[in-house]
C-alpha cells in the first residue's frame, strides 16, 4: 500500500515536472514566433479586422482611423468619422499604433492573412506615379509643419515634383503658385478627396 502511494506521488511529481516543462517550450515558442513578427503584417492584421486605431505621425499628429491598404512602404487609411477621403502615410512618418488591448491582441495570431501579390509589391513611389498618372490633387503634410496642396505632375524612387495649387482649383498652368520637388521622407501623410484606394 505505501509503496504503490509512493509510486503514485513520484508519477505525479514527473508528469507535472514534463507539463512545466512543455509549458516552458511552448512559451520560448511562442516569443520566438512573435520575434519574428513584422509590423506590416500587424498593419495587415488591424486592415483585415477592420479595427480603429490611433495612428501616431511624427509631426505629432494623432489620427483616428481604420487601415484599408498595406504597401510595402505605405498604409492607406480613412479616417474613424468615413469622411476626409484616402490618407496615406508612408511607413517611415509612423511614430506609435494605438488601439483597444484585444484588437492589439489579435494582430498577433497566427491564423494566416490573405496575400495580395501586387499590393506587396507596390511602393511608396509607385503608389505617387499613378496618383500623377490620374492627376489626383493632394494635401501634404510635412515633417517641417508645412501643408501643401496641388497634383503630384512626376515620381520619382524617393521624390516627387508636385504642382502647388489651390484647393479646389484643377492643375492648370495659370492656377500653380509653384513647382516643388518633395522627397518622400518628408512626407508625413497625403490626404486625397477621393476614395480610399
């Protein structure tokens, strides 16, 4: 009898001993998965919730908005409210997420997202070349604090030649005040009057 309560405790003590154990690898798993982690896919996450987030900009801005596209260098987003058109904020103006603790939560599973091959690919400069291509009027935001409205006219790699016109007044030669060469790490958002792209 004594010994089979031995035996008993000892097989009680050695599983529990393997449950700590298991439990301890699962956890080193689990933080080197999360290590592993990309903001883009996070970023992709909070689009596929369609979650609110507080997007910090380092301008000092904060905007409430739920993210509609991911790029490679870039998000598009709308604001909380639906209205103000597509704003998008190159990657790099991004200084803090914002959102409530279970949509945070959520961006780190690991339920797979869908892919789209072509938005993977398609940079910040890409995304500027067919805004010139569709003569989309912008308002820029700077880093400096400086706003700017007009139509992106060409884009380079890392720039953009921007028509600075009025609001509200189509890109026409008597209406550009200036032509400005913007690279785009000082873009903090470009805000467009259309739809989220």
């Amino acid at each position: 009898m004594q010994w089979d309560r031995l035996f008993e405790d000892l097989e009680g003590q050695l599983a529990a001993e393997w449950e700590a154990e298991r439990a301890l690898l699962d956890a080193e798993s689990e933080r080197l998965r999360i290590a592993k982690m990309a903001l883009r896919t996070r970023l992709r996450r909070f689009e596929q919730d369609a979650a609110l987030v507080g997007v910090r900009l380092a301008d000092g801005v904060r905007r409430s908005v739920r993210i509609r596209a991911v790029g490679t260098d870039w998000i598009a987003a709308q604001s909380a409210d639906g209205g103000g058109g597509a704003l998008i904020i190159p990657l790099a103006a991004v200084t803090g997420l914002e959102a409530a603790h279970g949509a945070l939560l959520a961006t780190l599973e690991d339920a797979p997202l869908p892919v789209d091959e072509l938005r993977e690919r398609m940079t910040l400069g890409f995304l500027m070349r067919d805004l010139a291509r569709r003569r989309s009027p912008l308002h820029i935001s700077l880093r400096d604090g400086e706003n700017l409205h007009g139509t992106v006219d060409r884009a380079g790699v890392d720039h953009l030649d921007l028509a600075v016109h009025d609001a509200g007044q189509a890109r026409r030669a008597d209406a550009v005040r200036a032509f400005r060469i913007v690279p785009f790490d000082a873009i903090v958002s470009a805000r467009m009057d259309g739809p989220v792209i």
